[in-house]
C-alpha cells in the first residue's frame, strides 16, 4: 500500500492541522510542507515593506509550523497596510 501524498494526504484532517491553521491566521500567504519537511509560505499578490531597509521577503520558511507562523507575523508587522 502507498501512502497518500500531497493534497490528498489527511484529507479528513487538513482543516485541523498546523498548516491549515497557519493558512487561516495569514490569508494573505500561500504556505506549504516541502517534501523536506520544512513549511514555507510566500506572499500572495505581492507588497512592500514599509521600511526600506527592513527585513521584509517574498518568501519564508521555517523548521517548524511554529516557526512559520512567527516569521509570518513578523513579515506582517513590516508590511505596508492599504490605505
């Protein structure tokens, strides 16, 4: 038997894991588990920082969904808000 990879995987449980989480709290990134184990999310639609010499990325990873979703808030306190 071969194990379910991808979308399919956990299909039952998706809306309760730490990445279906991560997707909620920050609707505005794409995120995802490599095949290496590590999540990732990059922005959707783009932006800017709103300090030009912040630390402000695209694209973010971290070892952990944890880890994830503390780089996501710290892009998103750098973000430039519309308005």
């Amino acid at each position: 038997m071969v194990a379910a990879r991808g979308s399919a995987a956990g299909a039952g449980t998706e809306s309760f894991s730490p990445l279906a989480a991560i997707r909620r709290q920050f609707p505005g990134w794409q995120a995802w588990r490599s095949d290496a184990g590590r999540f990732w999310a990059t922005r959707v639609g783009g932006g800017r920082s709103a300090y030009p010499q912040a630390e402000w990325a695209m694209t973010v990873d971290g070892d952990t969904a944890g880890k994830l979703a503390e780089a996501l808030a710290r892009q998103e306190e750098l973000a430039v808000k519309p308005g």
